[in-house]
C-alpha cells in the first residue's frame, strides 16, 4: 500500500501540493486525475522519491521512499517525457534495466519489443514520442516490479497501441498483481481502466473514492414522460446535477441510487424511461460540484493555469 499523510510541496511562491492525504491499495488500477497544473506529476515524483516533500509522510508498504534504494526498487517510473541515456537503444536499455531490477526479464523484453514492432538496436533517439512512450512502457512491465506509476502514458499512443498498453497492464495484474498508477488529464482515457480514483486540483484533493461507490451514489436516467406530468417536481427531493429537455425526452442526472430514482419513475409511470451509464468525466462534475466547485470554476482555474 502507497500512504500519502498531509503532504505540502511548494516551488518558490507556487503552492504545487496543498495537504494532499491518499491511500493507494494493492492490486488495482488508481487513476490520479486532474485538471493542467493541478500538481499530478508533482505528486507522482514524490511518490517516487525523485522530490522531496516539504511536509507531511509518504511511504510504500510502510518505509519511506526518499533516499530508499531498497523501496525504488518496488516501482517503476514512466515520466511523461521519458529520459534516455544519449546514443541508446532498447537492448542497451533493457541491460541497463536488468542492473537495477533483480527481476527483469530481459527474454519477455525481446518478445514485447517484436510484438510491438520496435527495433532493439535502433537509436531511441531516433524513435517517435510513441515509440519511446512504448520502451519504457514495455521496459516497466518487464522490471517486475510491484507498482508502476504512469505520467500520461497515453499521451503520444495511437488507439490501438493505448488499447495494446491497456490490454498489457490488465494480464499483468492478473497475473502477479501489479498496481499501476495513472496520472492523466484525459477522464475519458481511464475511465475504461480504473478501479479507484483520485482528484486532484490547485495542489489539493477532491476525492478519493472507488469508482463503483461513486457510481452508486449518482445516477443518470431518461425518460418521456405522460401529458401534463411534471418532472422537476417529481424528483425535487433529489439533488439534481443537470437537466435537460428535447421535445418529450428528459434527461437527468441526480444524487440518487437506482434504486431510489425508479421508486419515483414508477410513481409517475412515464410513457418510457431508461438508466444510463456515467462516464468518469459526468462523475467528476457532479462530485465537484457537492463539494464546491463548479466546472465554471474549474475551467477557469484550468485556463489560468496553460
């Protein structure tokens, strides 16, 4: 487990981190979401002692990371702009690789690189951003190492090898539980692949929840009601997120359980009515608007931040 106790990083006048608290279990994908500057790639090298806090408590599996060898050894970092040493290539890294990872496995190294259609002996220098995305993608599967964590590991990646990547992360936590870490500023990327989440903005946290608990507390509904019913009034003891009419059609999304939301659909007995699924980015919204902050405020806050 990956505990983050109260942590405050700042960077001359700028406040990075502002008393972030996470706990990261084991054996699951965590999305660290957030919006350009919220301070993701802060946190995450803290987490992988890169920085150092300026205070609070950071630890895997109950030992500190900074300055830990014995730990850094536990996780793998893929940063966003991924570093390679001047004049590499995937074999030269991978030997690298097999000198700090006891566990590397440099014959699965091999066979993902000639899956992936990459040259061994090419200059890395000479790859696309992708490419190089996909050596230390495939160079962190193969360290064996208990977490990887991701720095918009997407970004760059056609459809197919995202979905390749993803498929790749799934039979590796199948298969000896590994965790993986995704920092990313695309919902709409991880919502397919992550079992819990944490928000991040200005430095601090929204939430953090597993992302089926949240799914149950709101719930997203369309309907057509009969003549002359009316449907703001019918759900009014309900919270409702967002509201839209077009024609006879309504659309709902309310902080409600299912459950709830059809004892009044079957009060009001509309001519048709249906549950639909919520995407990550709808969650989102909703859950930072109970706490707060409106996606006015958000977008503005994003905006000042580019």
């Amino acid at each position: 487990m990956i505990t983050v106790k109260n942590i405050t990083k700042n960077f001359g006048d700028i406040k990075a981190l502002d008393d972030v608290t996470l706990e990261i279990t084991e054996g699951a994908v965590f999305g660290l979401i957030g919006t350009n500057g919220a301070g993701k790639s802060t946190l995450l090298r803290i987490l992988s002692g890169v920085l150092k806090q300026d205070k609070g408590e950071v630890s895997l599996d109950g030992e500190g990371v900074y300055e830990n060898p014995p730990v850094k050894s536990k996780f793998f970092f893929i940063p966003d702009d991924a570093y390679f040493f001047k004049n590499s290539t995937p074999n030269s890294a991978a030997a690298y690789y097999t000198d700090v990872y006891k566990d590397f496995d440099r014959k699965k190294f091999g066979e993902l690189m000639s899956s992936f259609d990459l040259d061994p002996k090419r200059k890395i220098s000479t790859f696309s951003k992708g490419m190089k995305k996909q050596v230390s993608i495939i160079s962190a599967i193969c360290s064996n190492t208990k977490y990887i964590y991701c720095d918009e590991t997407f970004d760059g990646l056609d459809p197919v090898m995202r979905q390749a990547v993803k498929r790749l992360f799934a039979d590796e936590m199948e298969s000896r539980s590994l965790t993986p870490i995704i920092a990313s500023h695309n919902l709409r990327e991880l919502e397919d692949i992550c079992e819990n989440i944490g928000f991040l903005h200005k430095g601090g946290v929204l939430l953090s929840q597993n992302l089926t608990d949240l799914k149950l507390g709101i719930c997203k509904i369309q309907l057509v009601p009969k003549p002359d019913t009316d449907v703001s009034a019918a759900f009014s003891g309900f919270k409702i997120y967002k509201q839209e009419a077009r024609g006879n059609l309504h659309t709902l999304t309310l902080k409600s359980s299912i459950e709830e939301a059809e004892e009044v659909i079957k009060a009001i007995a509309p001519v048709y009515y249906e549950v639909l699924p919520l995407t990550l980015e709808e969650i989102f919204i909703s859950e930072a608007e109970t706490i707060g902050y409106s996606v006015k405020q958000l977008m503005l806050g994003e905006q000042k931040n580019k």
